[in-house]
C-alpha cells in the first residue's frame, strides 16, 4: 500500500482489544482488524463521539465493516474520484456472473433501499396498491405513501411466519388494483425465512403478470435448508424482481451499494428514474466484496454464533426469541417495547425501534462480541428475571 494512498490500513487498526471480552468464540485476528477499523473511524465533533460510543445494535449492519480485501480495491479507486467516465471494475458484469445471469439482468442502485424506490415508481404510480405483510421492511410502503399509492398490509401468522395464502388471495381479490407485491426473504424485522417451497406456492398462486419484489438483503446469513434464493426464477423469464444489497454481510452501509436482478423489459421500467449516482469507490469494493468468499464467510460464522449464543442468554433469562435466520432477532420482552429502548439508549446501546404491531417485542442487531456482552450487561441490568427463569411460580 503507498504512503499517498488517502485511507491506510495502519490508521484503522488499534483499540480493538476491548472487543476480546465476549470473546470465547472463534476469536479470528482477520475479523478483529476488520472491526477496529470499523470502530476506529472518528467523525468530527461531539455528535460523531457521542455516535462512536454507541454499540450500534439498531440498524442490522455489519459492524466490522468492508473486508481487507475491499478497502484496498477502494483505496486503489481514489484515482477516479474526480472523473465521470472512469473504469468500473465491470461490477454490473461481475454481479451478473455472481448470478448466472445476463448483464440487463442487474440494474445497479446506491444501496438496495433505491431499487426498492425505483420498483415503486415504477409499478405503482397510477393508484396501483402493494401487497405484503407487516411488520416487515416498511420504507417500501411509506415510499408508497409518499407517492400517493396504498398498501395491502396482512398480518403475519401466529409463528411470526409471512401468510402466504393470505397474500395469494389479496392479490386475486384485488388483481386490477396491484402495482406488486412485497416479499422480503428473510423478513425484516421478524428474521423468519419464506421456504422455496412457499415462494414457488406464491408464484403459481397470482397471476403471473402480477410483479413480485423479493428482497434478499439477509439471503447471507440464512442456515435454513428450506431456503433459497429466487433468482433462478428471473432466468426462467417470471415476474420477478430481486433486490440484493452490499450493506450487511459486506459492511459497505455507508458506502451505497444495490442492485436488481430481473427480467430485462423490467428493469427498463424502472430505468427512467434511476440516479445512477453511485460512486467510484464502492464499484470496485463491491466486485472485491464478492470475490471475498473468505471475509464473508468469517462475517457469517461469528454473527451466527453470536446471534445463537444471546438468545440463548435471554431465553435462560425466560425471554423467548422470534426464530432468526439473519443478523438480528427479536426478543419477546412481554411489556410495551418504547420505554425500553429509551432505557438501554441511557446506557448507550442503540437498539431496534419499535415495529407495530409487535410493540413487546425488541430488535436487536448483531453487533460485535464486545457490543453483545454491553447488550446483555444492560439487558439484566433493565430488565427482571422472569417467573419462568427464577423458578418462583407461574
Ligand atoms: C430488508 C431490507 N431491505 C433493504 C434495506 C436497504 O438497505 P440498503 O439501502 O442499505 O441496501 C434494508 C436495510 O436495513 C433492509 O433491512
């Protein structure tokens, strides 16, 4: 790495010991160095310190931030940084290859929240509706709302699970009406998974001119066998658009990067509205990022282990959790969820804001093993046992 280069890995590393605490699982040295450089980034003022001392558990990041790998792909890009017309690094070809698809498969978005916004305007301008379910990730409907359209909001079942025959019959019922419908995979903020077999159920059941939007954001951290991605019906020609992003397994939040994979003569739907203002920086990260089979795989394996290990904690505790296949959870804290976050913000750990109707149940993002052993410090700390857990009677 040259002394000119803007961003040295040398800056970035230091002050991770800290994060040992926690530490009885897979200690990994390449992971520590990730996260000091995540942690190591001081923004200017109070604001940016009083930011840097949060464990960040609100926004399901990734927090030990952009690979070895990506920093030095993006650091080698500075040089374009003043250009237009510059070499990409051919990321829209390499996410084509990532997926086995063609190049007007993938249409680029600064993060996966625009291709979100760009499937809005696209498909629902006109009085067209959404159909999906809630809780789930809902800047997608108050974009709707933003556009004047309406949404067709079904509950999730009992098991926190997407109701897919619901969906099936929203959208026959109202089949003129719908612009498309929303089908997050994993579910944000439940963590549950629509199986393969469900999303095939879904497909079949609507008229097949009825666009679905999938948005894969966790596809990374689902272990669930019955799970997998649906690209492969964008080859098959389907109505299908999948959303993907850059932002969480890879750690490139704030850097903006996502895209779709779908079927040609719908992305040129969608194209008039697109910025294309991404920058030069995170193209190159981002074909480094995919290239980084090893990076992901260590981001994986100690999110899940982590994940695992805290609910098991708060379950002991007598808290049960939602069944989580991503890089949160949501825990059932059977009292109203708002003073709650306020408290554990006192004790400066951000945590998931309240998504109704699920207003006794909190999320919380994986963070590092430091941040989860503040997260639990403060979850005792704020929180009773439950009857369940001291055994005193039910
Ligand atoms: C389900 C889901 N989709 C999309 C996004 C948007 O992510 P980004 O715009 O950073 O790609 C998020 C962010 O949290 C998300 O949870």
């Amino acid at each position: 790495m040259s002394e000119k280069q803007p961003v040295s890995r040398r800056r970035f590393v230091g002050g991770v010991a800290g994060a040992l605490g926690y530490l009885t699982l897979s200690p990994n040295p390449d992971l520590w160095a990730q996260a000091a450089r995540a942690g190591g980034r001081r923004a200017a003022g109070a604001q940016g310190d009083e930011y840097d001392a949060l464990a960040k558990l609100a926004f399901n990041e990734n927090p030990y931030g952009p690979s070895d790998a990506v920093m030095e792909a993006m650091n080698g890009a500075w040089k374009y940084s003043n250009r237009y017309g510059y070499p990409d690094g051919d990321i829209a070809e390499e996410i084509a290859k990532h997926h086995g698809v063609e190049r007007e498969n993938i249409l680029l978005g600064a993060g996966s929240g625009e291709i979100l916004n760009l499937v809005g305007v696209a498909y629902l301008l006109g009085g067209k509706k959404i159909v999906g379910v809630e809780p789930t990730f809902s800047s997608v409907y108050s974009h709707a709302s933003g556009i004047k359209a309406d949404a067709i909001r079904l509950p999730l079942l009992e098991d926190y699970r997407q109701n897919i025959p619901a969906m099936i019959d929203a959208v026959k019922k109202n089949y003129r009406d719908v612009g498309f419908v929303y089908l997050c995979n994993p579910n944000n903020p439940t963590g549950r998974i629509v199986t393969r077999q469900e999303v095939r159920q879904l497909l079949d059941g609507i008229p097949e001119d009825v666009p679905v939007l999938i948005d894969e954001a966790y596809h990374h951290y689902v272990e669930d066998p019955a799970y997998a991605t649906s690209v492969p019906y964008v080859r098959e020609g389907r109505q299908v658009i999948i959303a993907r992003t850059f932002s969480k397994i890879y750690g490139m939040a704030g850097l903006r990067l996502g895209y779709a994979v779908a079927p040609r003569e719908m992305l040129q739907r969608m194209r008039p509205w697109s910025t294309g203002s991404i920058n030069a920086l995170v193209k190159w990260g981002g074909v480094a990022a995919l290239r980084d089979t090893e990076a992901e795989a260590r981001v994986r394996r100690t999110t899940l282990e982590l994940r695992k290990k805290t609910v098991a904690e708060l379950q002991s505790l007598g808290y049960p959790c939602v069944p989580s296949e991503c890089n949160f959870f949501m825990v059932h804290l059977k009292r109203p969820v708002q003073p709650v976050i306020q408290a554990f913000r006192e004790k400066k750990v951000a945590v998931g804001r309240p998504f109704p109707p699920m207003t006794e149940h909190l999320r919380v993002s994986i963070g590092t093993p430091e941040e989860m052993q503040r997260f639990m410090t403060a979850f005792r700390e704020i929180m009773p046992a439950t009857r369940a857990a001291t055994g005193t009677g039910g």
